[in-house]
C-alpha cells in the first residue's frame, strides 16, 4: 500500500491521540515515503541511517505536528533538515581544515555572497551575529552554540530572530 496524504494525516492525527496500532502502521508509511524521497537525493548507501534519522526525529516532533495542515510537507520538511544535518557532518569531516591551494576568483558569486553576508553580520549586535553564524552558517545546534557562547539556549534562540529580523530590514532597505 502506498498511503496517500490524508491516509497519512489521518493515521498522525490517531497517533497524536495515542492510538498504537495507528502509530506503527504511520512509522511503515512514512518510512516508505522517505526511501523514495531521499533516493533521489542520496547515496543508496546511506538511505537506511538518514531514514531511521528522521524518524527518530519525527517521533521527537510528533506533538508539534498540526493536524489542520498537510501532513507530507511537514514529514518532507523534517527530511530535509535531517538531509542537511547529514551533509554538514560530511562536509566537516572531509574539510575540517581549509586548503590553503585553494584560491577564489574575486568575480565568483559565492565570493560575493560570503562578502555581502559577512558585511551583514557585522551591521547587526556581535552576539546575534556570533550565534547566527554558528547555528545558520556552520551548522551547530542552539545547545552546542550555548554552551560555546555562554548564552542560554533561550537567548541564543532570541538572538537569532532578532538578528535575522534586523538583516533582512537592511536587506530591504537596501
């Protein structure tokens, strides 16, 4: 069987109201669904931990999932966050040193785009910055970017908002 959205939100929206049976046969669907999601996106090799992933974390976020809204984008949303969590921890391990060979063309767009987002972070509060650039930039987590800060969780999250707030006002102005 492949469910379909509302046989999806149906078996959340049980599950949400504790119904076991409903909870189980949602987990085989969603698992399922995410196989053929994330086969086009990864390598085969490494569909089976990156699914088990997201499905830890869907059943992490399973309380915050609204039952009056699709249930698909919510789940592919979740895979897509867990897919990049992923892709930072490759790109950590295989470049946790900069190689110093390489040189960039002034011209690049990602030269540009690195000395634009650069000049934004230091036009905002150093603090919204520090914690923007670790969370949204080299992928820490709010508990990892507190304890590196010195920062609450709940401040580092604050800081975050009201820096990205501030930038895209002076994106806008601009």
């Amino acid at each position: 069987m492949i469910a379909n959205e509302e046989t999806l939100r149906h078996l959340m929206v049980k599950a949400q109201a504790g119904d076991k049976q409903c909870y189980s046969s949602l987990l085989v669907e969603s698992e399922k669904w995410l196989r053929r999601y994330f086969a086009r996106k990864i390598n085969p090799a490494a569909i089976d931990d990156l699914v088990q992933e997201t499905l830890i974390s869907l059943h992490r976020k399973r309380a915050s999932y609204d039952p009056t809204k699709a249930f698909l984008p919510w789940l592919a949303a979740i895979g897509r966050y867990r897919w990049i969590d992923s892709l930072r921890k490759i790109y950590r391990h295989e470049h946790g040193e900069l190689n110093e060979e390489l040189v960039a063309d002034p011209q690049d767009e990602t030269v540009s785009a690195k000395v634009s987002l650069e000049r934004l972070l230091g036009m905002i509060p150093e603090r919204q910055a520090e914690v923007i650039a670790k969370v949204k930039i080299e992928g820490f987590s709010i508990a990892e970017t507190a304890a590196m800060t010195g920062q609450s969780e709940s401040l580092v999250k604050v800081n975050i908002h009201r820096g990205l707030k501030k930038m895209s006002a002076l994106i806008e102005s601009e």
